[in-house]
C-alpha cells in the first residue's frame, strides 16, 4: 500500500481545486483593470497622447496608490504601466468609483479565501486518508490525480556487466 506524501497531496489539492484558483484570479484581474481604467480617466489627454506617440518620454508607473473612501494605504499593481508624474499615483476616487472598487475587492478576496479553505481541506483530507488505496475508494474524484503505482521490487540493470564480460573472454581467445 503506498502511502500518500504531503507534496503529492498538495499537488493533488491544488489540481483539483484549480477551478475556483482561476475563478479568484479572474476576479482579481477585473479589480486591477477596474483601478487601471478609472486611473487612466484621470490622467491629462495631452499626457495619454504623448505616452501613446512617445512612451519613452514619459514618467510611467505599474502601481496605483488608493487610500480614503474605504482603501488604507493599498497599493495596486496593473499591467501594463500607465503614465504617471510620480512613482506610485494616487487614484481620485467618487464615492461612487470607490464603492465599485471595494464591492471587487470583496468579491475576488472572498472567492480567493473560499479556494484556499477548500484546497486545505482537500490537502488535509487525503493526508488524513493516507494511502492511495484509501483514497480511491473514499474520495474516488481525486484518484486520477494519484500518481502511478510504484513496485517495490529491485531491478538491477546488468546489461553493461554482460558487455564486459563478453569482451573478456573475447580478450582472453585473441590471447591464446
């Protein structure tokens, strides 16, 4: 019976769960481009038009600074950069935009912690099963994720042995 590791079983949770992983990533990608796009509204147009025409003269930024109507100091990395007079912009925020913003960040953090709840028990509960046998039968959805059985038995490769020894006795003939 082979035993289960904690790696394998790790691995196994992280496959498994990958649906709501891609869920909460998707969500978290909409925030940032949300906070991008409503940045960008702020920025000049004469200023988009030269970041558009000549990047390479223009100061850019890849994190938008959000702090007051809901945000405390959070920093918000986007792709791709945008223009910006100094390092990390700050985003005016309407209480409108403000409350669009944090109903986004409570969903994709809340879809990110529900993937994390279920990927530990997952996790926990194919350690707690223990043997691959065991988790076929009782949680069957993970089994083909397990990897392929592995014998116990020894196999010694001897065919280089018998190379060598074949050339002997064609050393010891030439000999003679």
């Amino acid at each position: 019976m082979s035993r289960i590791s904690k790696e394998v079983a790790k691995n196994i949770a992280t496959k498994m769960t990958s649906k709501s992983y891609e869920l909460f990533q998707k969500l978290e990608k909409d925030f940032k481009d949300t906070v991008r796009s409503e940045y960008l509204k702020q920025v000049p147009e004469q200023v988009l038009t030269l970041f558009k025409t000549h990047s390479g003269y223009v100061e850019t930024s890849t994190q938008v600074f959000l702090n007051g109507k809901g945000f405390n100091n959070m920093y918000v990395s986007i792709s791709p950069c945008a223009p910006a007079e100094r390092s990390y912009p700050p985003l005016e925020m309407t209480v409108k935009v403000a409350d669009k913003l944090i109903a986004m960040k409570r969903k994709y953090e809340d879809a990110k912690a529900k993937h994390n709840s279920l990927k530990n028990e997952v996790e926990g509960t194919l350690i707690s099963l223990g043997t691959h046998a065991r988790i076929r039968e009782s949680l069957p959805e993970a089994a083909e994720f397990l990897p392929p059985p592995m014998s116990n038995a020894l196999i010694v490769d001897v065919t280089g042995l018998q190379k060598r020894l074949k050339a002997q006795t064609k050393i010891e003939k030439e000999a003679v």
